[in-house]
C-alpha cells in the first residue's frame, strides 16, 4: 500500500503529515512502510508510527492523526495524550495531532533521540 492509498479518504489528514515529514526531514533518510492500519517511520529500524483514529473510532470528535513512539522510559517531556507499557521497561507514547503546531520542539527532541538510538539527557 502506498501513503496516497493510505491516506485517499483523508486528504485533510494526508495534507498535516506531509506537512510534519517535511519538518522531521532533517533527521536524516527515512523509508516509510505503509499498512492498511499506519504508517511506520523506519530509520536503522522503525521508531515511530502515524495512524488514523477516525478509522476506529466513530462518532468521536477525534485528532486527524496520531503519532506513536515506543519508548524504553515514560517520557514527561510531551503532553502525551496517552502513555501505555507494553512490556518490561517499554512504553508507547501516543500524541494527538490536531494541526501542525502540535508538533512541539519536544516532540522533535523525542524523534531525534529515538531516531539516533541515543538515550535521554539526563538532567
């Protein structure tokens, strides 16, 4: 599947992830693997997934898209929608984003770290 099929009920949505893969280019190459349920960011290995949750939650005012991140900390440096362990010392870290500017520096620093396999700076 490619991301335009991804996508072909969700022009709006498509527009706002164009939008972040644009601002998120710097990190360096990233393939994108699409499947019928999301869109996975694979950098040495994958690190982060955009999904649609008006594809499964209907009736609810909902966010076009979704950004997950697993992460081996619960992260606080986000206002993440929802943090869920996954198994021992792993956490998916879920962001709503309802427009471009939901995409923080924060947001870019987790990318970053996740992208580079590096770990958090301590502070």
């Amino acid at each position: 599947m490619e991301a335009d099929d991804f996508f072909s009920e969700y022009p709006q949505t498509k527009n706002l992830f164009e939008e972040i893969m644009h601002k998120i280019s710097y990190l360096g190459p990233i393939q994108l693997k699409t499947s019928k349920s999301q869109i996975s960011l694979i950098g040495q290995s994958a690190f982060a997934y955009f999904w649609i949750p008006g594809r499964y939650l209907k009736g609810k005012s909902v966010a076009p898209l979704v950004l997950s991140i697993p992460l081996s900390y619960h992260d606080k440096t986000v206002p993440w929608k929802e943090v869920t362990k996954i198994k021992e010392h792993w956490y998916m870290h879920h962001l709503e984003i309802w427009e471009e500017t939901s995409f923080t520096n924060s947001v870019m620093s987790v990318l970053a770290t996740v992208y580079t396999g590096g770990k958090p700076i301590e502070k």
